[in-house]
C-alpha cells in the first residue's frame, strides 16, 4: 500500500516540481546541441557527439600510447571494471541529464576533464599501469561505442 500524503505535502510538492521545471527552462542549453540539430539534418550527428567523441579519441589515443610506450600487458578484469564504470556512469547520470549536459557544454569544464583524464593516465602509467590504463582504455572505448550506437540509433529513429 503506497504511503498517502495530506494535500499541502501535495502543494508543496507541485510547487517545488514546477519551480525546478521553470529554472531549467531558463537556461540557454538543455538538451539542443549547439550548432547542428537533429531536426536540420537527421543524417549528420549533432556537433556535441562530434567534439565529445573527439574528446574520447584524443584521451583514448594518450591511455593506448602510454601502454605502448610502458610496454604493459593490459589486465583483462580491470578492462572489464573501467567498461562498467562507464555503464555505470551513464545509466546513473541519464535521470539528470538535462543539469549533467549543461555543465558539460562549459568548455573550462570540458578542458578540465580531459586534462584530469589524461594526467590521471600518466600517474597511473607510472604507478600501475597494467591496471590503469586497462581501465581507462576499458572505459574510452565503452563510452565511444555508446555514443557510436546512440548516434546511429538517433539517426535511424526518423
């Protein structure tokens, strides 16, 4: 039996929806991606998947250069950790996917991440790289082929 609410808990509650509702409404960049749309071109993905899988690439190719350059057997359950971090991620931040895409566009925040990213690599590459890099190149590619399926699932819904 679900728990029942006086009807001010229910006003309260219908108000605070719609204040969140009005705030987000109001910010410049929800969920439309800047410069190509969906709509203007169903064939061409939007310019965010574009940069953001640039950004995936560029932190891919330093994590697989470090391996190659450290010589280093990647571990095959920390590839597998890093492929469900990611999943994990995702899942989790797709209910806040409106406030998560609005902090992403920023491009400090974006240039943060991947310079993180990167220097998390080459400390990990000197510590432990056989795990490390595992995970990260496990959770790159994840990400990569999710973009790649979204984008083509995107593109075909029309």
């Amino acid at each position: 039996m679900a728990p029942t609410f006086g009807y001010g808990a229910e006003l309260e509650c219908d108000t605070l929806c719609s204040n969140v509702v009005n705030r987000y409404r109001q910010l410049p960049i929800l969920m439309r991606e800047s410069v190509l749309h969906w709509d203007s071109n169903p064939l061409l993905p939007a310019m965010g998947a574009i940069r953001d899988g640039l950004l995936a690439l560029v932190a891919l190719f330093v994590f697989g250069l470090l391996a190659l350059l450290f010589e280093t057997s990647l571990s095959k359950w920390a590839f597998a950790v890093g492929c469900g971090a990611t999943l994990a991620f995702e899942s989790l931040t797709i209910r806040y996917r409106t406030t998560v895409r609005t902090v992403w566009e920023r491009p400090r925040v974006q240039a943060t991440i991947l310079t993180a990213g990167i220097g998390m690599g080459i400390l990990g590459a000197f510590l432990a790289p056989r795990y490390v890099l595992a995970a990260g190149i496990g959770a790159l590619g994840t990400y990569l082929f999710l973009l790649g399926v979204l984008t083509l699932v995107k593109r075909y819904q029309r």
